[in-house]
C-alpha cells in the first residue's frame, strides 16, 4: 500500500472504551496530540512535529482550561458567592467557555467583544444562554477590555470577573494540565514547545512546567507580524494593553508569523493532513515549520487552540481558493 | 468633496493617534491614495503588494462591506462614512 498511514490504520485495532463521565466539565482537558506527518516536507528525518488538538475540549478551545481553573479558584476562594453574575472580555473563545461553565455551575455570564466577533461565536454564546455586551469594533479586543472594566465598575458587587489578562489562574490551568499532558505524550522527549499568544496563558504557564522538567526545552511564542493583522485569537504585543501574567522574559524566542502565511498553513492542514483548524493554528503550524528546518533532529510539540468551524464565515475562507495558488502551495482541487 | 474615515487602533499611528479623519476620493481606491498622501506609510498597511485590500482588513462604506458592492471602485459621495476594520486579537 503506498500510504503508509493507511496500512497502519488498516492494520491497527482502533479500538478505545470511551470516557464516561457525569458533567461536560470533566471532558476539559486530556486532549489528544497529533502527530503532523506530511505538511513537514523536506525536514530532517530526526525530527517529529506534534501539535496539541485543543478543538478536542468541551466547549471547542484551549479556553476551556484556564475558564475553568479561574471559575474554580473563583468559587474556593468566595469571590464568585452564590448569585453573582460572571463577567469578562474576550475575543470569542474565552466567552464561549464562561458560557457554558456558567451554564454547568448556575451563573448568569455576561461577555465584552468586540462587535465584529465571527457569526458563529456570538450564535454559539447565545445558545449558551449568556448575555453579551458588544464593543466598538474599531477599537478591537482592547476595547472590550475598557468596556468591561467601565460595566464592572458601575457594579462592583454584582459581578465577579476571572479577569483572564491578569489573573495568575490562567497560566496557573496550563501550568498543571497541558504542560504535564505534553511531557507525559511524548514520554518526556519534547524538545520544543510552540504555541501563540493571546493571553500568553498557554505559553506562560505550559513553559514554566517544561522549564522545570527539563531547562533545556526551548519555550518558542507566535504572534502577529504586525498591528494590523488577522489572526483572530492573537496578540500583537508591542500594540496592545499587554497582559499582567505575561512575561517576555520566559521566552526563549518569539517568532512573527503574516496573516497570508497562516491561512495558507489552514488550507494545507485540512488538504494535506485531514484536519481543519483556526487560524491561530495555521500560525502556531507555520512557526514550526520553521523551527523544524533548522533542526537535525527534535521533538517539536504546538498547539492548535481550537478547531476551524468557527471560522468558515470569516475572512479566512474569502476567496481563498484565489489564494491557493500563492507560494508553493500544491493543491488537487 | 470629503468623507469620514474612522479608523482602528492598530493604524492610528500613522495618524498621530486620531480615530477619525477626512479625506478625499471619486472612490476607494483614490481615497487610500489620498490617505496615503496625508499618512505615509497606511496604504501598505490597508493593502497588499498589488494594491487590492488585504483580506483580513474589511473596509465599510456607509456600514456596507465593499467586497459586496465593487471593491476598489466604489464610489464615494460627500459626507460619506467609511471604517477600516481588522480582525480580533487575543483572549
């Protein structure tokens, strides 16, 4: 057979028990990793590329770890008392997390974005039954952060907001759950880890416990070539309110990725590995690339944040078989 | 003849921080020119190498997407309102 990948799936019992469990928030967390076998053309037969599938989480993003371990802390801690409503901006996928938590735990959840979220995310909030508040759409995910800090201080008492830009929980979610997961799926033998910054939690937290199993994991971020960028999910950190709980020092590198670069990474991963991410994906896949033709050997492990189907009204997918032809990209249709 | 154009947070350095400027155009395309002109260095920023609006920037007239009336070749008249708006960063 001339698909290698065929005959070992073929050939392989693919048998698993499938989890039982008694609520959708014990399904956060414990997320595959794929390993990313043909778009990696041309590197070193030494290296191995996986990429953590977070699509996989209950509520369709990486954004299900840290809404929970903040909601959580919330709860221990007494802040989030019985009654209270929770609130906090976000670009979508933090939103819809809260959204169905609260939906879990019996709290109202109110949510900033900015008013040119994708259809699908203010429709998938909706279904959660969460109330949102939109912010001026020009004024971006920052917008959203002064907004809400403008309702929460009107009404201080009503709310309890997990605050994801500042609150240490949200790295703190990473630090116990995808750095350990990581480490423990590649039996201790990653080398690199690659993931983009919106929050910077996953980086953040996922590198701080990689650092500490091995000093010598290199902790690499993504972010936007530019202020004006459309990576939806990501930050460009020089031009916007940066985050409390980042911390650049942590980094080994940073690595700038083009809009153009990424969408085209999102169109070779569903036509040439099967699977149809986010563009935050696309980015955090064209960064490793990179890192991976420099490299003789290693064991490169990203993450892709959530899956695509959030997406497909948005820009990314306008004109983009025009585009298709751009680089070096070869497609069959 | 001049409209409005409202513009996001990531170009108003080119635009020593205001949020709304006027310009000048028959159209879009004479319009980026002339913001061009008064703000060196946004027309890269709006559109690509061979001149068409980068994908991931929307550019509205009147709250009309122009990809959905003629692109470039929409026609302005006074008083029109134009933004220039980018996708949504993180969190």
């Amino acid at each position: 057979m001339a698909n290698p990948t065929a005959a070992r799936w073929i050939a392989s019992e693919r048998f698993r028990e499938p989890k039982k469990v008694e609520s959708v928030l014990d399904l956060v967390g414990e997320t595959p990793l794929l390993e990313i076998r043909k778009t990696p053309e041309g590197i070193s037969p030494g290296v191995r590329i996986f990429a953590k599938l977070e699509g996989m989480n209950p509520g369709g993003s990486v954004k299900d770890r840290p809404a929970l371990k903040m909601i959580q802390e919330g709860i221990k801690s007494g802040k989030l008392a019985a009654g209270k409503t929770i609130i906090d901006s976000t670009s979508g996928n933090t939103g819809i997390a809260l959204a169905m938590i609260g939906r879990v735990l019996d709290y109202p959840v109110e949510l900033v974005m900015p008013s040119n979220v994708s259809a699908e995310r203010k429709r998938i909030i909706s279904a959660y039954g969460a109330k949102v508040t939109y912010s001026d759409q020009l004024e971006g995910s920052d917008g959203a952060i002064l907004l809400c800090r403008e309702i929460l201080e009107k009404n201080p008492d009503k709310y309890f907001k997990p605050d994801q830009y500042c609150n240490p929980m949200n790295s703190q979610a990473h630090y116990e759950t995808t750095g350990p997961e990581v480490y423990r799926q590649t039996d201790g033998r990653i080398t690199h880890f690659i993931a983009g910054i919106g929050t910077s939690g996953t980086i953040m937290g996922a590198g701080r416990y990689l650092k500490e199993k091995n000093s010598k994991i290199r902790v690499i971020a993504v972010e936007p070539d530019d202020a004006l960028h459309g990576l939806e999910g990501l930050k460009h950190m020089a031009t916007s309110i940066v985050p409390g709980i980042y911390h650049e020092e942590a980094l080994d590198e940073k690595i700038p990725a083009s809009t153009e670069d990424a969408y085209a990474m999102v169109y070779r991963l569903a036509q040439e590995e099967g699977i149809l991410v986010g563009q935050s994906s696309g980015a955090a896949m064209h960064a490793t690339l990179q890192i991976a033709r420099k490299l003789r050997s290693g064991v490169l492990v990203t993450v892709f944040p959530d899956f695509g189907d959030k997406y497909l009204t948005t820009n990314l997918w306008v004109g983009w078989r025009d585009r298709m032809s751009v680089g070096n990209l070869k497609f069959s249709i | 003849m001049s409209v409005r154009v409202r513009v996001p947070t990531p170009l108003r350095k080119f635009t020593n921080g205001a949020d709304e400027v006027a310009a000048q155009g028959q159209n879009v395309r004479a319009l980026v020119d002339d913001l061009e002109k008064s703000y060196p260095g946004i027309k890269e920023r709006i559109c690509d190498e061979t001149g068409k609006i980068r994908r991931f920037v929307n550019v509205y007239v009147n709250g009309d997407d122009i990809r959905f009336l003629q692109n470039l070749e929409t026609s302005l008249k006074e008083g029109d309102n134009i933004s220039i708006v980018p996708a949504i960063a993180g969190g």
